[in-house]
C-alpha cells in the first residue's frame, strides 16, 4: 500500500510539474533559478541517503575552482552481490536467474 501511495503522489507531483512547464512558452525561455549554488573548493562531500533496496552513498570531489572532478554513486546492490555468489557455490549455472531474483539486485550497479 505504501509504494502504491508513493507511486500515486508521485504521478500527481510530475502531472503538476508538466502543467506549470506548459505555461513556460518556447522551450528556449528558460526558468530563472532561484539563487546561484556554487560548491566549496577542494572539497570532499559524502551524502547518505535511503534508497527502497538501502542506504545509496553519493560522494563528490570539487577541485580548486569548485568544479567538480569527481563523482561516485554507491547502491546497496554493492554489498549483496557477494551473498549472491556464495548462495550459488555448487549450483548449475541455471538456478542464478532463480536466486538472483530472490535477491532482487541491480544489474547496472545502480539502484537510484
């Protein structure tokens, strides 16, 4: 019910967001933003968050401009993918779409 509830907001907030962009005109006229954000210089930035398989960890590294130069998103898929592996020891090649599916993990890497 609460991903149901989740999925339900979240299309009314995009329908909203669509109706409000419809009022922009040409899409070369483009919103004014509410204040510049510039980043920190030689900076490192780590960002936990919850994501519905986990915790995702985002960090970023700013240079002596503030520009970033790098940038690494971590998904909970990291950790299990050893589970994974260990649950498949001994196991035809044809049980891992069985067991990865009990796992539910990201291919990509990516659970965002």
């Amino acid at each position: 019910m609460l991903r149901k509830l989740e999925i339900k907001i979240s299309i009314e907030y995009i329908r909203e967001l669509m109706r409000k962009l419809a009022h922009l005109g040409e899409p070369s006229q483009k919103p004014l933003a509410e204040k510049e954000l510039s980043l920190s210089p030689d900076s490192l930035c780590v960002s936990l968050v919850e994501g519905w398989r986990g915790e995702l960890c985002h960090c970023a590294i700013t240079d002596q401009e503030g520009k970033i130069i790098h940038y690494k998103v971590k998904d909970p898929s990291l950790h299990n993918w050893m589970a994974l592996a260990l649950s498949l020891r001994d196991l035809e090649i044809s049980d891992f779409p069985i067991n990865n599916k009990s796992y539910n993990l990201s291919y990509c890497g990516h659970d965002l």
